[in-house]
C-alpha cells in the first residue's frame, strides 16, 4: 500500500460530503496529508437554469448570455457554500487545503481529476443532495469507487 499523500473530497454541499471532509480532515492530520476538496459542477444543471433565465427571449445571443449569466450565479453560490464550508469542516491542516471547482461530468471528472493529480485518496459521502437526482442519474459515489484508479473510502 502506498502512502497516502494526497486526498481528494468531492463535494457537493450535503450533509454526507461534510461528514466525509470531516473524516478526510482527521485522516490528512493524522498522515500529513495535503487535502483537495473538489466540486464538479454538471454541465447539464446549468441549461435548466438559462433556461429558466432566458424563458421569453428569442434570440440566440439571449441564450447564450443566459447560459452565461447561470453559470456565473452557480459558481459563485457554490463558492460561497459548498466549497467554503467543506473547507472549514475539514478544520485546520499543516497542509492547508485547496478549493477546486470543474465543469464536468461528477463522476467522470471527480476520477480524472485523481488521475491528473495524483490523488492517493478519495474520500467521499454516501448520499448527495438529490434522492431523485441518484434515482435517474445514478449514484456518483458508486460510480467513482467503480472507476477510480486509487483508493476510495464512502463515509455514511
């Protein structure tokens, strides 16, 4: 088994991703282990949103700029939740911990991500936000223990 250097948390914000950045934060003190928390946004979340900006324009600029404006909104607000109180969850590191967010795929982009930066570790919660989102989706964090190249811990 190699050491664990580098652990990855994906993050969306819920209950079961905080418990897991709590648990990957005692885990990074105890090994000295640098932290990344990571939150994919799904490229398909943000078309409902334009369009729900955009309902009433016509044109194609309209659209655009409302793709534009949503994804904006959505970066900003998963900064300012998701991201900042993962990160204070995890609690103090000598490491420190960076925040990271993609577009993407979550599942897909949650096991690139480990791939390109060599993340020992991914350290995940059971349960997202959405019942139904699992339901017609699947289950991201089933997904990742599936696909991922390095080890992954579910935190219920």
């Amino acid at each position: 088994m190699t050491k664990v250097q580098h652990i990855l948390v994906p993050t969306d914000g819920s209950e079961g991703a905080l418990k897991a950045a709590q648990f990957a934060g005692d885990m990074a003190r105890a090994l000295n282990a640098k932290v990344t928390v990571l939150l994919v946004q799904d490229e398909r979340s943000v078309l409902s949103e334009a369009w729900n900006a955009a309902i009433g324009h016509q044109t194609a600029d309209s659209a655009s700029g409302a793709v534009d404006v949503a994804r904006t909104a959505m970066e900003e607000n998963a900064r300012q939740n998701a991201l900042a109180n993962t990160g204070a969850v995890l609690g103090d590191l000598a490491s420190g911990h960076e925040l990271v967010q993609v577009w993407g795929h979550p599942a897909n982009d949650i096991c690139r991500y480990a791939a390109e930066h060599s993340v020992d570790l991914i350290v995940m919660g059971s349960q997202g936000l959405s019942a139904l989102g699992r339901a017609i989706l699947g289950s991201v964090s089933h997904a990742v223990v599936n696909s991922a190249d390095c080890a992954v811990t579910i935190v219920k």
